[in-house]
C-alpha cells in the first residue's frame, strides 16, 4: 500500500485549530484537552512510540 500524502484540507481537517485558551476568564476544558493531547503526542514520537509513518503525516 502506498504512503498516502494528506493534502491541506485533510491536515485541516484531522488537526482543527487551537481552541481559544481562556473562556470566560477561565481555562477553556477545549484548549486544556487539545493540548494535553498534542503534548502526549509530542512525547510519543519524541520517544518514537509512533512513528510518523503511522502517524500519516509529514508534520514534524
């Protein structure tokens, strides 16, 4: 099977924006989970638990 290469709306798509970090003058549980995850995902390939050829992707 051939290594797919996503396009920008697919990246868009599988990667939203951050959410707004304060929300009413409190921590957004939005942007606290998105980046929990993106820290548990940085550690993970830091690690090389996922390899970016798992992963899909190009992003570094």
């Amino acid at each position: 099977m051939p290594l797919q290469t996503d396009t920008p709306a697919d990246l868009i798509a599988k990667y939203p924006p951050a959410p707004v970090p304060i929300l009413n003058g409190k921590p957004n549980p939005a942007y606290v989970a998105w980046a929990q995850a993106l820290a548990a995902l940085h550690i993970a390939k830091s690690l090389q638990i996922i390899d970016a050829r798992w992963l899909n992707t190009t992003r570094g």
